[in-house]
C-alpha cells in the first residue's frame, strides 16, 4: 500500500518526470524515424541528454530544505551518466571516426555507477550475500563468454570491460542490499533495485550486440532500458531516507 510520504515524494516533481518522458520520445522520433540523418552530432547529443538533464533537476526538487547525501551522490551519478551519453552518442555517429569515444562512455558510466554505489551505501551497508553472489555470477559469466570477442576486437579492452562488469554488478548488489531497510521507503527500495537490474539488462544487451552478435533492434532496445533504468533509480531518491 502506497503511504502518504510515498504520494508526496512521487508527487513532488511529476511535471519533471512527464517533461523527461517527453523529451525521451523526442529522441526517439528523431532516432529511429530517420529524421535523425537530418540532424548533426550536436544536435542529436543534446536531444540524447535532456531526459537525463530533466531528472536531474527532478533529484534536486524532491526534498524540501537540505538535500541528503543519498541525493547529493545521486546528483553526481546522473551528471557522469550524462556524460557518457554523450561519448556513447558520438561513439555510434558516423560523423566521428574516433572509436575511442566508446571507451570514454564506458569510463563515464563506471564513475557514474561508483556514485550510485556510494549513494546506496549512505543509507544501508549491510552485506545481502545471495544477491551480492547472484549479480556478481551474471557479470563474470557474461565476461567470460565474451572475452574472446572482446579480445579479438581489441585486446586493450579486456580490462575496462572487466571492470565495467564487476562494478556494474556491485552497484545492482547495493540496491537489492536497500531492501526491507527501515530508512527508506517500500518506493525508494524497489524502484532503486529494478532499476539496477533493468540498467545492467541494458549494458548486457549493448555488449552481446557489439562483441558477440547483432541483436535485431538493438538500440532501441537499449534505449528502452536504459531510460528505464535511469527513470527508476531517480525515482529511489523520494523517500530514500526517512527521518529517524
């Protein structure tokens, strides 16, 4: 049952919530109508960042008077998961042949996924050991399936695509840690793990469609669970923690 703090903190920025929806079916009708051949680089990388802008200033709206830490590390997360949807953004353009840009997004996200982590370690450090084992087996195992791809494409990329993977799945540990936390909302708790869960679904299917095999609809696919994701650990910041 949805409690009166939970309706306030969901209340709060729902005009910036529904603007982030808007300018994220703005990208994808550029996108994935064709219309984005249009477009330059420039203009496609600013449409790509506002949802991510847009929830932003949605984190910073839903706390009355001072902003928590949990807010705060937040805050910084999406400002480096901006930053590496505009590398990603150029990375994909046909516009830049420097694929170098790939390795830029992977940096930014890993950083901003290091600021979740601390985020979720404001409010909760207890060791939650089957999920902990359970995300940290996924990420090895997509890793040493696609080592050999990896390293045929280009051995320089082993380790940070290791890396990626294991921090990726320490960020999805600590939110499921969150659950059942006295702190936080039932809202706060959930919507931070699914969201964890659905971004590592999202850079899984990016690195089977760039290492393994191409993946039909790839990017939109991505695209859908990446916006998702985000969408879902912004919303983890309204009743994230409670006061004592």
């Amino acid at each position: 049952m949805t409690t009166s703090k939970d309706r306030e903190y969901v209340a709060f920025p729902a005009a910036l919530y529904g603007l982030a929806a808007l300018s994220t079916a703005g990208y994808f009708g550029l996108h994935f109508t064709g219309a984005h051949g249009v477009y330059d680089l420039g203009v496609m990388v600013a449409v790509k960042i506002v949802p991510i802008v847009t929830l932003m200033f949605a984190l910073l709206r839903c706390e009355r008077g001072s902003w928590s830490s949990y807010t705060l590390w937040m805050f910084v997360g999406f400002v480096f998961a901006m930053c590496g949807d505009i590398f990603m953004e150029t990375w994909s353009s046909d516009e830049v042949a420097n694929k170098d840009f790939f390795v830029f997004g992977l940096a930014s996200f890993l950083v901003g996924h290091v600021f979740y982590i601390v985020a979720f370690l404001t409010v909760s450090t207890g060791i939650a050991a089957f999920s902990g084992v359970c995300f940290g087996s996924f990420a090895v195992s997509v890793f040493l399936y696609l080592r050999p791809s990896v390293a045929q494409q280009d051995e320089k990329l082993i380790v940070p695509v290791l890396a990626y993977c294991l921090v990726i799945a320490a960020m999805a540990w600590r939110a499921s840690a969150r659950v059942g936390h006295h702190r936080s909302t039932a809202l706060s708790q959930y919507s931070g793990m699914i969201g964890a869960i659905v971004f590592m679904v999202s850079d899984s299917i990016i690195a089977f469609n760039r290492f393994n095999a191409p993946i039909p609809n790839a990017k939109v696919l991505v695209m859908v669970t990446y916006y998702a994701a985000q969408v879902l650990i912004a919303m983890s910041v309204h009743g994230a923690v409670l006061p004592q």
